[in-house]
C-alpha cells in the first residue's frame, strides 16, 4: 500500500487476471491448431507475468487525473482492461528486444528465443534450432502486439473514446519500433554520441513508457489536447529518467534483482548515454578499452573492469544527477498541473516508484 491509499499489488493482481482471461479466451480459439500453438500460447502466457505493471499504472492514473474516481465497478474493470492491453504491448517489445540483442535470459529465465531454440534441440528436430527459436519470438512478438491493439479495443469502455485512445496507441507503436531500429542503427554503426543516445532512449523507451500511457488513460477519459499538455511535462522527463535508471542498471545492477547477467548491456554492446558519457569522459586509454569491449564476450573480472572506467570517468555520477534533474522537473511540472488531487499524489509516488527501483 502506497501512502496515498492506493493499493498498487492489488492494481498488479487485477491487470494480471485481466491479461489471463484475455489469453484464455486466445487459447479456446487456438485449440484447433493443435500442440504447436499450445506451446506459443505457454509462451504468452509467461511473456506477460511478473513484472512492475509502470505502463498500466501510468495509464489508470492517466485516467483518474483527467476524471477523478470512477465510482463505477464495471467501467473500472473496463479501464483495468485496457491498461493492461499495455502490457501486451510491453511483452511484444521484450520478447523482439530480447532477440535482437542475444540476451540469453529474461526475469531470470530463458528469453523467448533460447526456450523455444532448446525445445527445437531436445525433441531432436530438423534444421537449425536457433533459427526455431528466432522465428517463434519474432512471431510470438508479433501476436503479442496484435493482441495489445484488440484487447483495447475490446476492453468495454465507450467506443467514442476507445477510437480516440486508440490513435494515441498508434503513435505510441509507431515510435517504439522505429526507436528500436534506431537504437539498432546506433549499434551496428558502433558509435553514438549523447544527443543520439538521448534520442534512442527517448522513443525506444521514455515516451511509451510513461507519456504514451497517461496519454491514452487521458484520451479514454475524454481528456483533449490541454489535459495531454500538462501530462508530456510530468510523463517525458520522468519517462527519461526511467530509462537512464534502466541504463545504470543495465551496467551495475545486481543479478539476482534484474534477472539478468551482471554487465549485461556491456555484454551486448549498448551504446547507452551512460556509455556515451563516459567515452567522452575517459582518458583514452580507457575510453579505447571500454569501447573494444562493448559487445563482445565478458568476463566477471572484464565487468567490474569495465565499471570501474565508467565510473572514473564521472558518467555513472553524471547520470545519477541527470535523473534527479529530470525527475525534479517531472514532478514540479505536475505538482502545478490542474488535475485530480488523488490521482497527482499516486503520480508522485509512481515518480520515486520508476526513479528509485533497483531491478
């Protein structure tokens, strides 16, 4: 329970039996493709568990600022609904991320890709079982994101609004995947400085993660272009914020919290703005070997090598200080904002919530 009341496990639980009802209902029309679609629905099913629920939050609060209280059971359970359609949306992007940067695990289990490549080689099948594995993510990403489109639209609130928060989530679809071909581009060119960073980190992730979902829980409420305004200069920053903490996470996170190896965007090559920094930062000796580094194979001993030039070099402070600037911009913006007083005092909350995580 969060100091304004709000239940936010209780908010978790309902946007996960929203999710499940919808996949069963996915699962009974599936029954008649047999075995292999089961296992693609397993898969669903696992790619939407766990998880902080930030997007569906953001897009609940979305709603309330512009509204207040529902009061109303039903239209409540709808908005539940369409929250979650986020989610869908979220998992799409994990599992497509995940195998375009050979991650090897997710939440502490075997991404989409690998699991579905180790069924290929256990059951002793033809042909490549990497291959398998990357169609089966590149098209259980590919489901996913259809599924996020129509559970909105079948969430049950009025059509009106569902048809107008539905041209916001066309934005918010349209600019994470060209900020993930960005974020692409960036790393086969091998080089980013901090404005291309930025502009990476702001489409792949800041805006779809928190502007885009107050915008369409605004939208759904009736919210016009006034109510939107005000909620870019909360949402943008703080959604930047969120993915720079993401960023150091990324490089000195703890495993056993993120799920993933210690090191791991190093290992995968990220030409983050924490890594642009410290290039910049480093004497170039060290900036060379950091850059050598990115994207090849790491030892625990290269990791803490590779942290240690980071922070020398004064990126991992910087970093740290860009996110309290930003989350500080974020929340002065909607302390002023006219909104609902309840659903302002949850978005400060959900501000220390996205800003201050550890996993």
């Amino acid at each position: 329970m969060i100091e304004s009341g709000w239940d936010q496990s209780a908010f978790r639980t309902r946007v996960q039996a929203a999710l499940e009802t919808f996949l069963g209902e996915q699962a009974e029309r599936l029954v008649p493709l047999g075995a292999d679609a089961a296992r693609l629905l397993v898969e669903a099913r696992v790619s939407v568990s766990g998880g902080k629920r930030f997007r569906a939050a953001f897009c609940y609060w979305g709603y309330q600022a512009v509204t207040g209280a529902l009061g109303d059971e039903r239209a409540d359970d709808a908005l539940v609904r369409a929250c979650a359609a986020l989610e869908l949306l979220h998992a799409s992007a994990l599992v497509h991320d995940d195998y375009m940067d050979a991650s090897d695990t997710r939440r502490g289990r075997p991404a989409t890709h690998r699991g579905f490549a180790d069924g290929h080689r256990a059951a002793q099948w033809r042909g490549d079982p990497e291959q398998y594995g990357a169609s089966a993510a590149i098209l259980l990403g590919d489901l996913l994101l259809s599924w996020s489109d129509e559970m909105l639209r079948r969430c049950g609130l009025s059509v009106e609004r569902v048809v107008a928060a539905l041209d916001v989530f066309d934005r918010c679809r349209t600019e994470v995947i060209t900020g993930q071909f960005l974020d692409v581009s960036v790393q086969a060119r091998g080089r980013a400085d901090v404005d291309a960073a930025m502009t990476v980190l702001r489409y792949k992730s800041a805006k779809y993660s928190i502007e885009r979902p107050l915008h369409i829980g605004a939208t759904l409420a009736g919210g016009g272009s006034a109510e939107l305004t005000r909620l870019s200069a909360f949402g943008l920053p703080l959604g930047e914020a969120f993915q720079l903490r993401d960023d150091l996470l990324g490089v000195f996170g703890d495993p056993v919290t993120t799920g993933k190896p210690a090191g791991d965007d190093l290992i995968e090559g990220k030409r983050t703005v924490l890594v642009a920094l410290a290039l910049d930062g480093a004497p170039a000796a060290d900036a060379a070997r950091l850059d050598a580094s990115l994207g090849t194979p790491l030892s625990e001993a290269d990791v803490a090598e590779l942290r240690r030039i980071i922070d020398r070099s004064g990126a991992h402070e910087q970093v740290e200080h860009v996110i309290g600037e930003l989350a500080k911009t974020a929340t002065d913006a909607l302390a002023e904002a006219d909104l609902d007083p309840r659903a302002r005092d949850v978005l400060l909350e959900l501000a220390t919530a996205v800003t201050h995580r550890a996993d």
